[in-house]
C-alpha cells in the first residue's frame, strides 16, 4: 500500500514538471507598478500606479520568461498615454537593450505622451526611446510645470509635421536646446513654448523653416522671461503669428547669418512692428557702443559714415536701435567702411537747418549727468565666403 502511495505521489509530481513552464514566475523586476498589455511582440505599458518617483523604462521586458519589445500605449478617447496625468513621477530614464529602444510612438503619434506630469523635473531619452515616424508631437510636453531640463539630441523629428503646444505650460525649463527638432515640414507649432514663463533664451540659428504658410500664433506667448532670440535668414514663417506681442518685456532678437533683401523685408519688418529690439544682424554686424542707459537722457542721435543715414531715437523701446543696459546694438546690411557717432542727449530742433537733432549734454538743466554723451567708432564690415560677417573695428 505504501509502495503504491509513493509511486502515485511520484506520478503526480512528474505531472507537475511537464505542465508548469520551464521559467514560470520570471519577469522583469522594474515592471513592478506598471499596468500592461501584451499585444504579439510588444508590450504596452499602460500605467503606473507604484510608489517609485524615479522610473527607469528598458527596451525590453520579460514577462514569464517570454521577452517583449516595450512600447508606449496612447488612447485616443481619453488623451491619455503610458505617462500622461501621472503627478507624482519625477524623472524618467529610458535605456536601450540588445539592441532594442523603447518604442515611443502610437499610430505614428507622440501626442500628449508626457502632458500633465506636473511633478516631472527631468527626462533623460539617451538611446532607448525611439521616436521615428512620428509626424505629430502636439502636447507631448505640456503642463509638466516642474520639467527643468529635457535632451532632445536623440529623438527624431525627421518625419514631424505639428508641434502645436509642444511645451506649453513648461514654466520651470530656463532653456532648450531646440536643434535637433526638424521644422521643414511642420504645418503647425501654434503656442509651442506658451506659458514657459522662465524660458530665458532660445536659439534657432541653423533650422529649415516650414512654408510662410504654417500656423505659428502665439509661438512665445506668456513667455515672460525670454530676453534674447536667436534666428537666421532661414526664419520665413510669419512672424506676426510669434506672440512676441504679448511678452512682457523687451526682447533681443539676435539675427545670424547673410542678410538677404527678403528677409529685411518680410521678416525683420515684422519683428519692428511688435515693438521690440533686436540686436546684431548678421552675426556680429553689430557693433557695440558704450553708454549710459537714463532716462533722463531720453534721445540718441546716429549717423553713418556716408552721411546719408541719421535718425533720432527714443529710449522707450520704440525703436529697432535701443540702449539696453550698456550695450547699443546698429544693423549693417552691406559690407563697407562706417564712422559711427553716436550723441547722447536731449531732443530737439536745429536753429540753422529747422530739423530735429539731439543735443549732446554733459548735464541737464535739473543737474542729472549724461555720461559718454558723444561717441565715435569707425568699423569695417565684411564677409566671408559663407556670407557671415566680420567686423572689425579701425
């Protein structure tokens, strides 16, 4: 009886052997938290619902033995994604494995993937998040209010056509470096960096712009801290549609590169009529002269070399030639030699000629000191074989 017991229990156990998976029970740890759904070879991560802050995505997952290819899952219905909603992640890292990134688009699409991480300081792509074929990245950023930094250099933009909100409501990022994002065939980037109110700067220089066609409103909007933007002759969109209206304070707009008589025209015009100031066209084509910012001392007077060129400016940010601070910007589209003086003083009219003119004051009539009232430089202005300006100063 007893021999029959043994040899039943064997029997059974040896069933147990050739039914249960061989690598039963094994999965990747850092799933933990994740909701998923296994579709073919790709696992889409669905939601996180653990209590890590600090998440690391790999490329692959294994679940129950069985290796995946991991993938961002996107609803339509809802706007919501993988991360999207999410407020108490901090940072994310994706990482490559053999051979395998993290795949980051849905349908072609990296819609909203990261909206509303509100508690989200940093992201790091590196080589595990694959962005091809994406043609829309609308929203993908936005309302991660706690976002500080993000690196761009890995993704790819090649196939995009909308950034419409792209950072909007990023109000913790100071800077981003913009240029691995491809605008030659984006049709929309409407309210692209609005509301990063701590947004200081933003260069531009070196991009394919899209068709003077394609949607750009309110692209600075609320951009409340920006103070330098830096383009080139390649910026043809409409920059009406930029929202540098609506930005609190001044802001430089640094132009790089040749100077083209269209760009003149239909661009740096425009910059002129939403009453801010720009600063060196063609690259360092402005020279710098040094004086005092007062207010009391409202009026500058300019006058080129051939005599040809002079024109009475306000220090109220009027003008596209404007103190600001110690530094005085001039634009110089043509190459040549320039005598620059420039008089620091009070406006008014000339007895001789009946024209108005500055006159230059050491001090004015309530005592009120205006330094460095007179100054003249003499430059030359040239180019190199790539269009790019030298100047140098005689």
């Amino acid at each position: 009886m007893r021999k029959k017991l043994r040899t039943g229990i064997l029997l059974f156990l040896l069933s147990l052997l050739f039914t249960i998976p061989a690598y039963a029970g094994e999965t990747d740890e850092w799933l933990d938290g994740w909701d998923y759904e296994i579709q073919g070879d790709l696992i889409y991560l669905k939601g996180y619902s653990g209590d890590d802050t600090d998440l690391d995505i790999y490329g692959k997952a294994v679940v129950d033995g069985n290796s995946y290819r991991t993938a961002v899952f996107y609803d339509r219905s809802s706007r919501k994604s993988s991360f999207s909603g999410n407020t108490e992640i901090t940072s994310l890292s994706f990482h490559q494995v053999d051979g395998q990134k993290v795949k980051g688009t849905y349908n072609n699409e990296m819609v909203s993937t990261f909206e509303g991480m509100s508690s989200l300081e940093s992201i790091n792509f590196g080589d595990g998040y694959d962005s091809s074929g994406s043609t829309a990245f609308s929203a993908a950023f936005r309302r991660c209010a706690s976002l500080t930094e993000v690196d761009l250099e890995n993704l790819d933009f090649s196939a995009a056509t909308n950034y419409n909100s792209m950072f909007s409501g990023c109000k913790s990022l100071t800077n981003i470096d913009v240029s691995a994002l491809d605008f030659s065939s984006v049709n929309n980037m409407s309210y692209m960096f609005e509301g990063c109110s701590s947004l200081e700067s933003l260069d531009f220089s070196g991009q394919t712009w899209p068709s003077i066609g394609a949607v750009g409103s309110a692209f600075f909007s609320n951009c409340d801290s920006l103070s330098e933007i830096i383009i080139d002759e390649n910026v043809n969109i409409n920059t009406q549609g930029f929202g540098i209206g609506s930005v609190k304070n001044p802001v430089k707009v640094k132009v790089v590169g040749k100077m083209s008589e269209s760009f003149r025209k239909n661009v740096y015009s425009q910059f002129r009529k939403a009453k801010r100031y720009m600063t060196a066209i063609d690259v360092s084509a402005g020279i710098t002269l040094t004086g005092d910012d007062t207010y009391d001392c409202l009026s500058y007077g300019l006058t080129l070399s051939d005599g040809t060129s002079e024109k009475i400016q306000d220090n109220d940010g009027s003008d596209s030639i404007y103190f600001d601070g110690t530094d005085h910007s001039l634009f110089i589209y043509e190459p040549g030699e320039y005598t620059l003086t420039l008089v620091q003083g009070v406006r008014g009219i000339d007895p001789d000629t009946g024209k108005e003119t500055v006159q230059a004051l050491e001090e004015t009539e309530d005592g009120f000191s205006c330094g460095n009232s007179i100054i003249t430089k003499t430059i030359r202005v040239s180019r190199n074989d790539d269009g790019s300006v030298i100047v140098e100063e005689i």
